[in-house]
C-alpha cells in the first residue's frame, strides 16, 4: 500500500505526495500532477510535470521543496482553442476543395 503525506512548505502550494516504492514519489495537487521524486544512489532527484529534472539533492525535503517552489504553466485560454479549432477547419475545408476540383477536372478531361 502507498504512503500519503501532505506537505505545505511556507510560500508554497499545498502537495499531496504519494510514495508509490522505495524510490519513487509523487506529488499532485488537487489530482493535477506536479512531478515524482526518484531516489538514486547519491540522493533524490525530482523531476517536474514536464518530464525535466531539477537536479539532485541530498534528502527528500530539499527535492519536495524544489518541485513545490516549481511555476506551473498558465492554462491556454478559450481563444487559443478557438484558433486551433478554426485553422483544423480552414484546412479540412481547403483540402476538400482541392480533392473536388481535382476529380471535376479529371471528369471533364
């Protein structure tokens, strides 16, 4: 069975951390993912949400404190979507148009 402990350093985000083996920890807030905590053989490294390490420490709380003082990245907004959406559509909309032009000039020929 997992190990659960909850750490709230001063200035920080509250952290779930969640000890999945002997070397490894993770960390989420909320059920959003923060990183894990591998342990190696001359410490603890903790690595963030996006897969990069931020170094090696010598005890865990030096690697817990490192991943909670970590920025997370802002949401992209509604209109970041938006345009995704549109630029999908304009070319989904642009290759049909080709694809139907190209079988009317074959039909013609």
């Amino acid at each position: 069975m997992a190990a659960m402990t909850v750490d709230r350093l001063p200035g920080t985000r509250r952290i779930l951390w969640v000890k999945v083996t002997s070397a490894l920890t993770v960390g989420n807030i909320e059920g959003s993912y923060v990183g894990c905590i591998d342990r190696v053989r001359n410490g603890f490294v903790p690595v963030n949400a996006h897969g990069e390490p931020l170094g090696r420490f010598d005890t865990i709380a030096q690697a817990k404190a490192a991943l909670a003082s970590e920025r997370r990245p802002q949401r992209r907004g509604s209109r970041d979507s938006f345009d995704r959406v549109a630029f999908a559509a304009a070319t989904a909309t642009g290759a049909a148009t080709i694809l139907f032009a190209a079988t009317l000039g074959a039909l013609v020929l």
